[in-house]
C-alpha cells in the first residue's frame, strides 16, 4: 500500500521508471511518506542514515561505484542544508545525486510555523536542477508534476534537487498501486548517424506520423483542423516537434490528442507543448526533418500524404474566398502580388492573416509575441538586405514602435503595409470579452491616430488607402514604387466590418 | 458584475480596502479580467495607456504628484518588461508603484505555448517585493492570496509587484460583489510613546486579550488548551503576538479561532502564524509585553485574569502527576531539582518535555527545529557563561552532534542529561505512522547506542542510569557534582514505555 | 605583526571598532591570515572548533548567552556550507552571527583549481546581509572595502556574511599595526524626539556645519563651488545629507573633503556619495531638515550665513547675465516667467539649466537618470493636477518618448518647451570627446527632426520660435495660452552655439 | 588610436576575432569608449539608434537576416533596461544577440551617484550567459578579462550580456594598436568521428603534445617537475586536458608554461585550470583518452615516450626510497600490500601521499576539497561493493567526520587506516605559516584524541600501532582479518616527525 499523497506516488513511480534502485533515507516525520514508499518498491533498496551531512556522503559514495543514480531523501528544514557539502562535492565531480526533499507547503513558509525555511533554492548553483513539485489538485497540476519530475530525472553530470511540499495528514497509506506515470526520455546532443536514423525510423514506422515545426511554417492548419472536426482518422499518433512557436490554438489543442510527441532541439530543453512529449532529443530540428523529407520522396507515407491532401483542399478553398474590403482583402491582395519576399509581420491580427494567406516562410516576433518591437525588426533586416523587406503591421503595434522610423540608416526597400482599424482588433475576436463594458477604451486600446505625422517627421513617403475603390492600387504602389527613402502605406478599415469578414471567411471550413 | 476569477477578485477588493484609487491601464488579453474589474470600481479611475513604457513613467508622474500609490497593470509577456525603466527610476525616488501584470499560470512557462516567460521575478532588485498569487482553489490558498497581496501593498519606500497568473476562461463577468477580505495593515518602525500606548489601549479595551510570545516562553499552553476542550469562553478575540516560535500545535489551532491577531517584531515582517492577523507592528515586542503587563497591574483585565487561573490549575495537575519510569520522568525530577538555572533543550522529545515541566525560560533552537546542533549550542553557552550550563537532549540529536564534545575550550561547567531510549521518540507520538513498515527503521532511525564511547574520546565524564531504582541519585549527581571537565549522565529508557507514560499524563487534560 | 592583506587587517580593524569580542575559529590555510590577526588582536578571543557545522552552533550559543555579536570564521571551499544550518537557526531566531569566509580570488572561481566554489551567495536568504570584500589595490577599492565591512556590521535582527577573497602568498605577518579606518554607525528608525535632537545639535554644535539635500534644491551650487575655488573656509566639518540626488559633480567632489556626513534616510541604507560618512540614521529627512531650519531661526550659525550670503552674491551673478540666443536664453526667460509653477525638467541639459535658473523645486527623473520616460512623467503628472504642469525637455529625450502624447487623458494643463539642437547637447560638454571621430553621429546622435509631425498625429497645439526675435512671445504663448487641448513649443537652436554660451556663463564663476 | 581602456580593447579584440561585423550603438557618455573603439575597427560597421527599445529589436532583425551575432552597446543605467523586451524576444528564438552594457565601476552602485544600478545581472534568465568584465590591473585580471569575453562569445543559442565598467577619465583615445588577445573556440557536442580524429590528429602532430587527466590518475607528476626543473624540453607546446582535478600545484604552474590547452568535457564550460586554453571540445574526455591511447600504440610519439621515461625514473626513485616510521611509512607500507584494491584517500596528507605511492586508480573528494565527508564517500561504496573498500584518512578528517560510523549497514569489507598526529598535518607543510602564533592552536587544530572510544561506540574492531616496530603487522592484520563489522587501524605518528620524513622524500627530486 502506498501513500495517499499524488505527488509522492508520481515521484515513485518515474523513480522505479527511470530505474533508481538504491535510496538513501534520513529520519523524519514529513518526509516519512517519501520513505513509506520506496521501502514498499520491491526495486528500491533503503539505507538508513540519521546525519544527512554523512548521508549526503554515503550516497555520494554509492553513486560513484555504481555509476548510476542514487536518491538521498531527507525531511524539512535545515536537514536538507546538511546536504549542502556532498552536493556541491557531486557538483564538481559530476556524479548523479537525486537529492529529494520534503517541505511544508509553500504558504507556509516564513510563518514562524516550525521547521521552515524557503527550500526549492536551498541548494544554489550546487544542482544542475531544481524542482518544487506541486500538490495536484486538477489535470494540469498533474501533468506539471509529472513533468517536473521527469525534468530532473533526466538531467545529466550532477546532482538535482527534486523538492516535496506534503500537507497533512501525512500518514495515511490507502493507495493500492503506484499510478502509471508518462516517462520522458532525453536523447543526447549528437545528431550522429545513429540517433538521425533512429528518429527517421520512429517515424516512417510509425502509423500516423506527423511532423510539426513551428512558426513560420504550418499555414492553413487552423483551417485544416477546423475542417476535419471530430475524425478520429487524422489524429496523429506520433508527432516529431522541430521547435518553434507555432500560432495556431487549435491546432495545439488538436495535438494533444496525439499518443506521444519526441522534440528535437538544440538545447536539449524539455517543451512539452502538447503535453504528450516522450523523448527530447538534443540536436538540431531543421537535419531531421530534412531527412525525412528526403526519405518520404522514395518512401512515401500514407497518412502523410491524407494530410497533403487535406490540405491542398484547404489552401483551395481559401484562395477561392473574395473577402469584401477589410484587413484580409488587403493582406490577401498584398500576398498575391508580393510573391517569393522577405516579409515581417507583426503580431496580434497580421500574424493570423499571415497563416491563413502567406505563402512563404515569414518572420514574426513569436518568442514572446510583443508587440513592441515588430516594426524595428524589420528595420533591422531591411538595412543587411539587398531586396526589399515587407512589414505588415496593425495600428497598435506600430505607433507603439514609431520609434523604428526614426533611424538615419533606412532606405528605400523598406515597404510597410500598416493595417489601422483604430484599435487592436484581435479583441474583437475573443468571444465573451464584448461583456465587458471595460473592452473598448481599456482593453483594446481604441484611438484615432494616423502616421501621416510621424511619416513626415521621418521623411518617410506616406501612401494611404481607404476604400475597395483604391486599395489595390496602393498596395501595387508600395510594391514597385522607386524610392531611396521607406514607404508607407496606411489602409485605413473598420473595426467591425474587419470582424465581420474574419468569420465569414471561418464559417467555410466549419 | 466582477470576473469569476478569484484571485483577481481579492486583489481587487483589497487594492480598495488599501486605498488605491488610479490605476493606469494598458491593453491586452490576458489582463482583462484585471482590467475590467478595476473599471467596475467605483473608487479606482483607470486611465488607458498602450505603450507600457511609457505607462510605467505616467504612472510615476502621477504618484509622484498625489504622493499615495497608483497601480499600472499589463497584460502578460514582455508587457511588463517595458516597465522595467520607469520601475527602476521609481525605486531610486521611493514612488510607491503598485504593478500588476497578468501571467500564464506556471505550469505553461517555458513549454512555448506563446507569450509565456518567468515573470514572478522579472523586474529583479527594483521592486521591494514581488509576489505571484496562487490561483485559489482551498482555504489555504486562499488565505495565501489575500496575505500575499496584503504583503505586497504594505510594502513601503519604492515600487511593488503583483503578478496574476490566470487560467482559462478568461471572459466571465458573473460574480455579484467582492468578497470580504482580511486586510493588514502596518505600523511603522517606531515604538514611540504614541504607538506604545495605542497598541496597549488596544490589547485592555478587548473584551478577551491574550498575549502570546513564542519559545521559550508559554509552558502548560497545550494542556490548558485540551482541557478547555471546545469552551467558547476561552477563545480570545484580540491576540497580541511578540514574536518566537510557539511550539504546540494544537495552541496554534487554538488561536486561529481568534478574530484577530496583530503581531510586534523587530523587522515588520508579516509572520501570520495563526492565520488572523490583521496588524503587524515593527518595533521591540518585549517593550510592549512589559507595558501590557505594567498596565495590568493597576488595571486587571478579567479574561487575563480567567486565563491566569486555568493555567493555574494546569501547574497543579501536572506538577501532582506521578510518571512511571520514562523520559518524562526523568525531566520532572531534573525540573523539580534545577531551580533557575540555564538550561538548552534540544528539539523533537526534549522541548516538547520542557513545555509541560519547565519553571523558567529555557534555550531551544526552535527557529528552524533542526535537531543537528543543540548540544554545540548549549557547549558555547556554556564556554561564556558564570553558572552551570544544562542540555537535555534525546539521543538522536546527541548522536548526531556529538562533535559538539570534540572542543578543547569545554569545562565543568556544562552538564548533559542524554534520554536515549534507542530511537526517535517524537515517531512513535504520530497517530498513523505506526502503520508504516518503514517506521522504526527507516523513519525513527532505531539504533543500539551509548555514549559511553564518546565521552571517553573526549575526557567527559560519564554517568547512567536505566531504571527507577538510580535515577534520581544519578540525576542529583549531574547537578551536583564538582568537575572541571564536562559531565554527561545518560539515561536509559524504553520507547514504547516512553509512549505509555507520556499518553497518560495527556489523558489528565482530556 | 598583522597580515600583509590589506582587506584582512581593513576587516580585523573594524571588527575590533564594531565591539567585537569573541571569535570561533576553524581551522584552514587559506583563511589562516584572519585566524592569525584576530589572534593578535587583544581585545579578541578566538575559540578552535574543528568541525565547521558544530562551530556555527557554538557560536550561536555564544552570541544567544551573550546578547552580541559573534564571529565565525572559516576557510574557503565547503567549510561555508556546513555553516548554513546554525546560520538558518540564526536567522529565524535573529541572533547575531558574523560568519567570515576566506576565498579564493573570485578569477578561479570555476576554474577547477581546487577547494573553489562559488561562495558570495552561498548562505542564501539566511543571512540579511551577504559581503564580498575586493583585495584594495587602490583608494577607491580600499574605500570600498571599508563601506562593506562597515555594511555587514551595521546589520541588525541576523546573521551577516562577509567573505574574504585572498591572493597568495597567504602567509606573510609584516604589518605593525591596523590601520585607522572609518567606522561607519546606524541609529534606528525612529525619529523620536531624543534622535531628533541628538542629529540637530550635532549640526549646530558642529564649527561648518552643511545641510545638503538632493535634486531637486541645490540651485547654483555648481557656480558656487566654482566661485571659491579652494578657499577652506568654505569647507564644511560636518554635511548633513537627507537625500535625494546631488546633480553637480562638481559639488560631490567638493563634499568629498569634509570630515564626515550623517545620512537621514527613510530605509536606513548605507549611501556613502561623498566618501565621507560616518552615521546613518534611519528616519524621514524632511523632519530633521524642518527641525534644523527652524532652530535655525532663533540660533543662527555663522557658517550657514556664510554659506547663505556666497548663494546670494552667486544669485546675483547669474540673475544679472544676458544669455545670447540658445537653449540657455530659453531656459532663463521661461523661469523669468513661469513663477511658482509646476515644472518637469528632463535630464541632460535641462536640467541642467533648471540648476542654475529654477527658483522653485521641479521635478526631474534623478532617480537613475534615464532619458525615456521624462516627457510621460510630466503627463502622468498632468492628469492629476489641478494647475499648469510644463515639461521643458531636449530632442533626444522629447523623441525617444514621444508615445507619452499618444494618450486620451491629455488635457489643455500640459505644456512642453523643446529645445531641439538636434543632437544630444550634454555632448558637447565633454572635455576630451571631441576627439573622438564616432562623437556626432554615433554618441550625440545627430539627427534633423522637428516635433511638428507626432503633434499633428496626436492633436497637439504646435508652436515654434527659431530665433532672438521670436522666442521670448513665443514662452509667453506657450505659457498664457488657452488651450483644451496640449501645447508644445519647439525651440530651435544651434549645438554649437549652445555649447558657447554655456561656457561664456560658467566662465563668470571662474 | 584606440581607447586608454584595457577592458574596452581586449573587448573589441575578440568581438573582432570572433568575427563580429555588425554592431548597433546608442548614445551615451559612459559607453563612448566603447562605441569609439567599435568605430575605429575597419571590420565592424556601426549603426546609430537613439531609443534602446528599438535598437534591440533593429539588432535581432539583422541577426535572424544575417544569422550570425550582432552587437548592441547602449550606456549605463536604465538604457539596459530598455533592451530587456528584444533580449526576452531573442532568447525564445534563440538569436545571437551580444549585449554589450557600460557600467559605472561596482564600488559606485547604490550610492546616489548617478545613473547607477545594479546591471550584471539586470537581463536576468533572458540571456545564456552574462559576465561583468574587471578593470584589469594586474596579469590575473587581464587573463581574467579575456576569458570572461570568451566565455560570453562562445555562448550558443541565445543573447549574451556583457557588462564593462568603466572609470573616468573616459576620453581619452592614446592606444594605438589592439591588443593580440588569446581567443577561445568552442567544439560542439558532437564526438563524432571528425571530431574525435581533428583533436587526435592536433595531439599526434603537436611537437610535444601532453595529456593530463585530472584526479586521480596522475601520480609522481610533482616529483617529475621538481625533477626536471628549468629543463624547457620537458614544456608541452600542446596540452589535452580531459578534467578531473588536478592535485598537485606544481604541476599545474608547470603547465602555465605550454602553449596551449585543449580541454575536452562533458559539459562544454571553459576550464582554464592552466591559464592557456584556446578550445573547448565539449564530449567524453575518456573517449578521446582512449583513442589517443590507442593510436600512440602503432604511432608512438618521441616527447610522450620521453616523458613516459621521465616518470619510470620517478617511480623508480620513489620506490626505492625508505623513510622512517612515520605517516608516509605506513601509507607506502600499505600501498605495497594491497595491490588492486579500491581505496579512498581522504583529502590533505593522505592524497597527497597516495598521489606518490599509490599504483592504482584511487577515489578522493577532490570535486571541492572538503574534509567533512571522506569517511563517509568510502562507507557508502563499501555497502555496494563486492570486494574490500580502504579508506586512508587523517585525524582531523575522520573525528569530523566520525558519524559515518553510525550507519546499521556497515559490514567487514569496510577497512579504515586512520593517520592520526595529532593535528592537521597538511599545516606543517606551508612555509610561512610557522611564523604565525595561532598555527598550532587555532590553523592546525591541535587535539589529543583517539578513535578507541568512537570504535566501541559503533561496534567497530579497533587496532592500534605507535611505532616502527608493530605497524607493518597491524597493517597485515587490517588487511586480512576475516571480520563481519568494519576495521579500524590506527597509527600514531609524531606532527613534527612526519614533516621532517616528507621533506626529506621531496629532496631527492631537487
């Protein structure tokens, strides 16, 4: 029987997974549901030591002859400090100390509550990683649990800190067996032959494989995703991650319905985006996928070509559409004409725009999608490049970075296609927030303001258009103009027609 | 109508209660709920602002003129990184700056899910306090919310941080009013005559006053607090707490039925021990303690005076009992016998007996409780003191410290009483552990022992006693005897004796 | 015969001036320079414990018997963290431990050069104050050790760590005696009537006293420290400094030769601006300088008339100069006119100016001196006031915040000067920079823009002046007009000319 | 000409060296210095932009256009603060930003001396790497200085921050040339067959190539170099370190003088134990080890042969010599007898004497040096391990660390030779330090204290020996008694002796 307590269950569970068999124990009573349990695993040996400092020690010895993890587990306090001497000694000589420490819940701490002290940095630099583990009270804190332990079991040359707030009752022991907990797995940084070609191969094998890499390359899958509804048939059951944001919310919601995603990325870091990641593998995305696009041409596979399928349906249908005047006809209208460009788009409504009508790799600030910054960016690469560079941006973006225009180095290949409906308009398009009498003036920022200023004040050449009459034409303008000076181009559109006809060209795919 | 999102709620309730009353605000999704809440207050004006930078330094201006806080709240991501200018310019000037940002919840930091980067401690050393509210989903976390943001807007002399991580749905307007909530308030860092005499005005103008300090000085409590069972009359409503840990448990759930508690210490921190605080006053607690008692004098107060008389009766049961055999006979006898003296109990069975039979003040690490130093404390005590020095310790921290003895400097002076009976004694006082199979080995750290061995390594002069017949002999001995080398008697009990004996002096409360 | 390390004896010498009496001492080689020292002090005595996590204890049995300070000492490597658990009890119970770490120098932290670990935040949060000291090889690395030796001593309610980095050779004890160092005090925070009276008559009794209080009301001192030159009589004994940022170099250097300052601070922290200070006093300096100002009244001081009397004439002086046309011209005819007026001043030049021709306390970002956010500031400030607020800024800093007018709460009451030079005119005041080929372009950062474009976008009433003949009717208007609406005035000048009349005015204080 | 300011050139040496060819600068004073410099090199071309937010994201548009890393270098204060927005962006999307800050020297920061704020740590987790560099005034801080610059250029997969404080007189443009300064390359993780042969084929054509590993495979090398003294043949030009910890320090300043040194580890840190590393190669150091083992077998190398020589020659010296009863006798007496066993050496005289008797692979806590858990380490192998565990250990080592002994699992394979002389032996081995009166007492820790009692405390068989005449046996019967419970031999040695019979030994090699 183990302990009633979740995050202690999970913690056993991916100790005996990642396959920990010897576990040094310290006395305690708030640690004793840790201690319960690894005496219970038949795969786990205890070795009782009451100074944690020798303890520390004692494990420290075990690891280095076996060449393999050993747990030391301690209780609250200041019995984790005593730690601190093997730890920092295991650091410097890069041997596999699981650390593992009960706590208090953190509401606790500082409360003058007995035995308590801020423990989940206790250890300093003196771990390669620490985790606090939360007390899981709904799926999500689960799957974090869960993932927070794998985090530190994964990790290489060091001891890690694995901490454990456990709130009372602590002795109760009702839980018949461990739960059957996702294990994650970490491959590491060497893209050799050998990990390329096991990778490849988890992927050819696999019956509905699907490779996903982020921002700026997955257009149309919203649309894609929207249009195959409830299909069982085109869930994937594998999903090769290559990094990278990727912008659509559906399509992320969508994945998680997958059996298991392997990452690839060159940090090696764990990202578990669709919450089903079972292996990281340390290296870089773009030679694996690379390589299985390669072998997909003489090896083709029958549920990635469905989805080629798929969507080259969906791309049919959403060049057919005529949107009526609006920030889509003109972005539409602008992707047609612009061709193979160096093209940024801004956040918020351009970047969606982008992903339904771009048909080529794009630049976008996804890191931290601010806003800020989106019109600098795109200064800064028209001045290294020697074609023109595009900025498709929305009002609020742009006057928040006006600052970009005012910048002696500019020259003319920089064409700004500016989208202003007088507002940040991605909030139009968040169900439930028009109940707010608090949406228009404070959240969505409505103003009228138009860059006429601040284009002269640069000496930026102003265009601007404001109706279906002239929209194209301008847009034809701002692309073949000759000028040794940036060019602008404002058009001008309505908030909520532009609403409007974003669902209008949704409801085709529904 | 307000959000349905907890934390936002207390926080908004308590931004009132504090007295904010403009708040700039600038767009986006995440913090809309934030946002809209401020703008259904009646007493908070927000004033729109897109560009955070520039946000953050209106917000300056305008606190700087009306010389009370203003809030500025931004939506998630490196929103708040634009304030990071305005922030620090703030600290430098002292401006009370309340930020408030919005955040993912943690469990999505880092797993590229878009817009997510750690913001708990983003804007570093220029706020004077950064809290991250839990999004509530118990009591306790709950109460962790309202203390946080209580903490936070406390904080004097420069900017603070809020951040709010909230989850989806983030649009839902449902909730008819604010909750209630606690609010501390914080009274500065002077015991001048007019907060001396405003803090005891308080304390006698209550209907029932009770002044608790913490270690080393509330014997008898947890007696007196089972034998009151659940007497109504006894729970006081005003609990004036000067600091140091209070080591019954079941006294502290006791107080936490109080209606409130304000709180004296040396650094104004918010330790809220019993969950009720409402003020914490930063100033020297003894000070106050000696004028409430001065006060009484001339002034006696009816529910001290009730209190005075139970815990009266509690000495004179307790002082009647007759302990079989055991540690805590042991300790009675030692107690009886000692008179003024100094004395360091260690943690765990040693402090928990000094509770119940000690008549003066006594030593104990009980900052953090750990059992790895009370013998070196008490050795250090002794190396700068007059009169003898006593330790009575239990044999797992004398073990474990036992280098305390390995000190060229000790003398005469210092005097052990070692109650070993084989293991941790405070494990077999914990109702449900004696279920674990892991218990005596593994979580007590049961061990065949004797000091015999360490006093002789280090010239100590060594005595024991292991049964009723020499006890009390060998006892009078420790005290008595001339030595100019440190003197250790070890007594030698049984555990589960131990146990007997002490459950059934606690029956006499019940 | 001390140490040959300057930091040791700086550290030794200030122990023994700090009061302290008792050291417990571990043994090492690298730290074997302190243990000697304390040896050889007189007033110290060291107490050998070998084993470092008992020597905490000790010592905190020590500091707990005696109500003060105790040092711990020990050498570099691990022997610091085996201190953590007394230190931690230290800290919750707020007894005062000095734990003192020798280091390796921190170049071979990392370095695999055995017994390295990086020790400056070892102890984490459980010490309130955590030091490294520098080896000194010059004054200002020697002025720096003593402040943080003096920083670590002052600390109050816990433990302090200071650690001790010290190059070889380790062993070499030529020093005659300790040297003279400056002991810096702290006196709590209550400005209780004894401490009030305590800090005046400190001032009064002392022969020159000063009373200096940061931006925004030292007016003219620059011109009339200039004006002395190095008259001695002018020096003062005693400074009294309530805070606030002294914007004149020149006056810092020139408070650098009194004897000592006391600081008055609402936080109690150490600012050592004029090398000199010798007393911190926590506690609101506005109170003490009112108090002073007012005994002042019925106790006049001669050095204060002195000093009053030298402000006058310099007064004068600058009243009585005509300015040619330039930023200066500007500045002087709008402060001619503006009267008690609510004024912002940016950084860089303007206030510069405002220093020499304000006759009433502006407002001005001196907090870390940034350019970016002074224009919002003045706005923010704007929208709570009831009278006119003006902002009188340079281009650079007007641009680089110009988003501050991108904002709908903006009403008639805000008032911009701008004085565009078109560059960053501090520049220009550089002794040495022109020399520099990269100055215009890449440091001043030249530029040709006029604010007439973001007053157009954002509906700002714009006026210019670009000459002798307009600018004086111009202020009037900008001053006098009736506007619902912003109202900026931009004033165009010439760097250079700029540059010549500002030195043709500092050359009258010569 | 280029800046006065040594930090400023061996900066802009490596960003030139590292092939840096864009930078974006910002205007300021304190950055002047280094925007001159960046000027003035013909490689980099330098792009001016005044508001810091923009030029961050200017940067990171060129960067991602480039792919390659491109500088932004902005002045003190809040200008870094500005950048944190790009920074953030840069970090998520893994683009080589080159943080380039001015800062005001560290002794200034917090002293209200303008424009100060703590900055080395101001781009908190959003940069992979952030170092301040010293204002060099020495060799060490020169080195210092270019490694720190290193170690920022070589950092993967994100934006770097370096920190440059700068002291005045900042103008001043004397130097003429750059510096030629040590450049670092770093080697990703991929020991793949290119990379495992291009550092094998830079070893075997070296002229006289080296190969160190660290603890503990590197016996005799402190005699072989005093052995060898001036003899220049005998200097590596090539040095292939593989880490581990290298004990002796003679050996290590030998090897300052080689050219350079290759290190290859598991983590990819800079290591520059020898002062002179020019490449990291992150990877298993054991595989290059072995290959190069290996290819030295058909391809043998005349200046490995010569040292291989050399070493025979030592050894043979070495075991010829007889020294008298003492520590080193029973240490050499032992390591004759055990042959290969697994044996922990403590740290202090026991490794030092095995790293000149030992014939084996040895374990040692040589990660951090510490001498609280050598007991402890070989207690903890000897419960995992099959065969016999030694564990040779001085006095002040194993009464430290004594409660490993205090462990139930403890079995007879645990075989202690404990060297007790009273004292810490390793402090009568450093010149200089008997000149200090606090040696004995308070450095070396002087005791009189046998394990006799701690031995019978834990049921551990105890022998002793105290002379020439018994040692040999009592090391026999340690070697081969059958026992079930741990054995503890220990030999008592004169302090005084041991030294004079160690320096005799080194004697021979001089």
């Amino acid at each position: 029987m183990y302990s009633s307590k979740q995050n202690v269950n999970i913690l056993t569970a991916l100790l005996v997974a990642h396959g920990i068999r010897h576990a040094v124990v310290c006395p305690g009573s708030r640690n004793s549901p840790i201690v319960h349990n690894l005496n219970e695993c038949p795969d786990i040996e205890c070795y009782p030591v009451t100074d944690e400092r020798s303890a520390g020690f004692y494990a420290l010895g075990m690891a280095q002859k076996l060449r393999r993890p050993v747990v030391v587990c301690v209780t609250s306090g200041t019995a984790l400090l005593n730690l601190a001497p093997a730890v920092a000694e295991a650091y410097y000589q890069q041997v596999p100390l699981v650390v593992i420490s009960a706590d208090r819940p953190q509401e606790w701490i500082d409360q003058l509550d007995g035995q308590t002290l801020p423990q989940p940095d206790a250890l300093g630099r003196f771990v390669r990683k620490a985790v606090t583990l939360p007390e899981p009270h709904d799926d999500d804190s689960r799957w974090y649990c869960n993932r927070l332990v794998n985090e530190a079991l994964i990790t290489r040359h060091g001891p890690v800190h694995i901490n454990v707030p456990i709130t009372e009752p602590l002795f109760d022991y009702t839980v018949l067996e461990l739960p059957a907990e996702r294990k994650i797995e970490w491959l590491p940084a060497d893209i050799s032959a050998s990990t390329l070609s096991h990778v490849t191969r988890m992927f050819l094998q696999s019956k509905r494989p699907m490779l996903i890499s982020g921002q700026p390359m997955n257009p149309l899958m919203d649309e894609a995703v929207m249009l195959i509804g409830d299909d069982e048939q085109y869930v994937p059951d594998f999903v090769l991650y290559i990094g990278g944001s990727v912008v659509s919310k559906r399509l992320k919601r969508f994945l998680r319905k997958a059996k298991e995603t392997w990452v690839v990325n060159a940090t090696g870091e764990v990202t578990d985006t669709f919450m089903n990641l079972t292996h990281v593998v340390q290296g870089d995305g773009e030679v694996v996928a690379d390589h299985i696009h390669f072998m997909l041409i003489t090896e083709p596979h029958p549920f990635v070509q469905m989805w080629e399928d798929l969507l080259s349906r969906v791309r049919q249908m959403s060049e057919a559409y005529k949107p009526a005047y609006s920030e889509m006809a003109a972005v539409k209208y602008f992707e047609s004409r612009v061709g193979e460009a160096v093209v940024h788009y801004a956040n918020s409504t351009a970047i969606r725009l982008a992903n339904s009508f771009a048909k080529h790799p794009v630049f976008c600030n996804r890191g931290v999608n601010g806003i800020e910054g989106s019109l600098s960016t795109a200064a800064g690469c028209s001045v290294v490049a020697d074609t023109e560079v595009y900025c498709v941006i929305g009002d609020l973006s742009f006057f928040y970075d006006q600052n970009a225009l005012w910048n002696k180095n500019l020259r003319g290949n920089l064409r700004i296609l500016l989208l202003n409906n007088g507002r940040g308009g991605i909030f139009n398009m968040l169900p439930g927030l028009e109940q707010s009498p608090a949406r228009d003036a404070f959240v969505a920022a409505e103003h009228h303001t138009s860059a006429e200023g601040i284009c002269r004040q640069n000496d930026i050449v102003y265009l601007h258009a404001d109706g279906p009459q002239d929209f194209q034409q301008a847009i034809d303008t701002l692309l073949y103009i000759d000028s040794h000076r940036p060019v602008l181009l404002e058009v001008f559109t309505d908030a909520d027609n532009d609403e409007r006809v974003y669902k209008d060209y949704l409801s085709l795919f529904k």
